[in-house]
C-alpha cells in the first residue's frame, strides 16, 4: 500500500525576523532618501536619482517579503521529501530522507550536539512541538532534521520507522475522532 501526506507549517516570526525587517526598511528609506538628497545638491540627474531610489525601495519590500517562510513536508512511500517556500513565489528542496534509514527520532529540546549537517525545517512556534529525525545521508553524511509534524504525519513517519527507534514517537494509532 502506498503512503502519502503532505503537510505545509510556516514560520513564526522571530525577534531577529523583526529586527531585520526594520532595519531592512529603515536602510532602503534611508538610502533613496540620500540618494534624492545627493542629486539635488548637484543639481543633475534627479530623473536617474528618483528611478534609483524607487529600485531601492523595491528591493527593501522584495527583501522582506523573502522573510517569509514556510515549509512544505512530503512523506511518499518512505521518504520524506522537506521543501523550504519563500514568500509563497518559490521553492528550494531543502533535502530527501529514507525515513527507514533513521538512527533516532524524539522531541527536540533546542540543544544539539555533535558534528553534523542541521536541517533547519521548523516552524519556531512554541505552541509546537518540534522534532528531530537523524539519519546517515548519502550527500550530507551525519544529518538531523528539524521539523514540526502534526500527529497525522508522525502516524504515517511511525510506520516507516525501524522498529529499534519506532517506540521513542508517543502518538495515538488512530485519531481522535475514530476513538469515538
């Protein structure tokens, strides 16, 4: 039988997102702002000096807008495929896992130790739990993902994991509403 599930989690903002959306903003003003400022002092160019400063405002909005993040999580038939959405306009494969081929599962508590490739893929909201997975990539080598399954998509991670690290994940066979 074929396994499959999708599940999409966007990133919380963080106070570092905040603070480098303000001084993404407050930069770009900043500069057009001197730029219109430098062509009326020299008295030439402003037509050039006002399409520049408009490029710099864009490009502050088009910075920020990249600030928004969201992670798209594909389980099919054991490997778990984690794509990294900017902005809702494109997409970067982040990394495929053979779940079978895991090492470890369990909650993530914010520490990590070790010397290993870190898969960042989680949506930093502390009303969450975040997991982590590890796993001996081919490319990547020792490798941990950081992720925020919901319990349909642990259920179905559950199934493929081997049976030596299948206990460490607590979630209910069945959903709620089929306990009914």
């Amino acid at each position: 039988m074929d396994s499959f599930k999708e599940q999409i989690i966007k990133k919380e903002n963080t106070s570092r997102d905040s603070t480098l959306r303000f001084l993404i903003a407050f930069a770009s003003v900043a500069l057009a702002f001197a730029v219109i400022m430098f062509a009326i002092m020299m008295m030439a160019f402003l037509p050039i000096a006002f399409f520049i400063a408009a490029l710099m405002i864009y490009g502050g909005v088009h910075l920020i807008q990249n600030l928004s993040l969201e992670y798209e999580y594909i389980f099919t038939n054991g490997d778990l495929d984690v794509d990294k959405v900017i902005a809702a306009r494109s997409r970067k494969h982040l990394v495929t896992i053979k779940v079978n081929d895991a090492t470890d599962i369990g909650e993530y508590n914010g520490s990590d130790s070790g010397d290993r490739t870190v898969v960042m893929a989680s949506a930093m909201n502390s009303e969450l739990t975040d997991w982590y997975l590890d796993v001996k990539h081919p490319d990547h080598g020792d490798t941990r993902l950081i992720f925020t399954p919901d319990d349909d998509m642990l259920r179905v991670i559950k199934s493929h994991l081997p049976r030596t690290i299948r206990n460490k994940v607590n979630v209910p066979d069945k959903p709620a509403e089929e306990w009914e």
